[in-house]
C-alpha cells in the first residue's frame, strides 16, 4: 500500500516560511527615506543630517561619505565634532537628495522583497548586499 501524502495550502506553506525564517511582512511597511538636509557655505556643502542618515540606513558614516564622495567626483570630510558630512563643492539640494536615493536603492534595499534590513559585504573585489530579512545575497556593481 502506498501512502498518500497531504499538500499542504498555499497559505499554510507561507505561514511557515514565515516561521522559518523569522519575517514580519509588516516590518517593511512605514520606511520613509531620509531626506538629506544641507547647508551651502562659500564653496561647501554640508548634510547637517549625515549622522542620523547614517543611522536610519544602518550604514556606517565612513561608508556613506565615500559613496558621495564617488557619485559627485568630489573630496570631502566628516567633522568629528558634528558627524556632519562636508562636501567640497556647492551642490544644489535636488542633487544632493538624488544621490541620496540612488544610494538607498542600490546599497540599502533588498531587490528581491524590498526590505531595508540589509548589510553591505565585501569579498575580495566583489561586494554583495545580503537581506537580513528574506536572506537573499545580490552582487553590486560597482
């Protein structure tokens, strides 16, 4: 005799996927990009808000910084005193928060279930962004 074996519902079956690896559905609901707040003095841009960015992206400043610096060909420092990101440059704010965004959706957001809870890593030349939420590992072109 055969056993017969019961299918599961395509609801139970994510129910336990869910289980399994631990996500909430509703925690990627709410997330707001930071909007980059800057400041224009002579020939420098300043974010005010670099720290907080930083923190909201759970990015490190160094890593941050060195993305701008790149996307607009620029030299720049973060003030020790301040954490505030100053760029070298005058840049208007559209461009600033446009870099910003480009940012967020290549090094932060997951491509395959959109969540934020991610880490950057690197392995030799190559560098990934694996989902701590759905465990997906995408490379980054860089």
């Amino acid at each position: 005799m055969k056993k017969q074996l019961s299918i599961p519902t395509y609801e139970k079956m994510l129910e336990r996927l869910y289980s399994i690896i631990e996500v909430n559905p509703e925690k990627f609901k709410g997330f707001e990009a930071p909007i980059a707040e800057i400041q224009n003095v002579k020939n420098r841009t300043i974010i005010t808000n670099f720290r907080e960015i930083a923190s909201k992206l759970n990015r490190t400043p160094e890593e941050l910084a060195s993305f701008f610096f790149k996307d607009l060909s620029i030299n720049g420092m973060i003030d020790e005193n301040t954490k505030q990101l100053i760029l070298f440059g005058k840049f208007a704010f559209e461009r600033v928060n446009m870099s910003l965004k480009f940012y967020i959706k290549k090094y932060v957001v997951c491509p395959i279930c959109s969540s934020v809870d991610t880490v950057v890593e690197k392995k030799g030349k190559n560098v990934f962004l694996r989902c701590l939420a759905c465990g997906a590992v995408s490379s980054i072109i860089e």
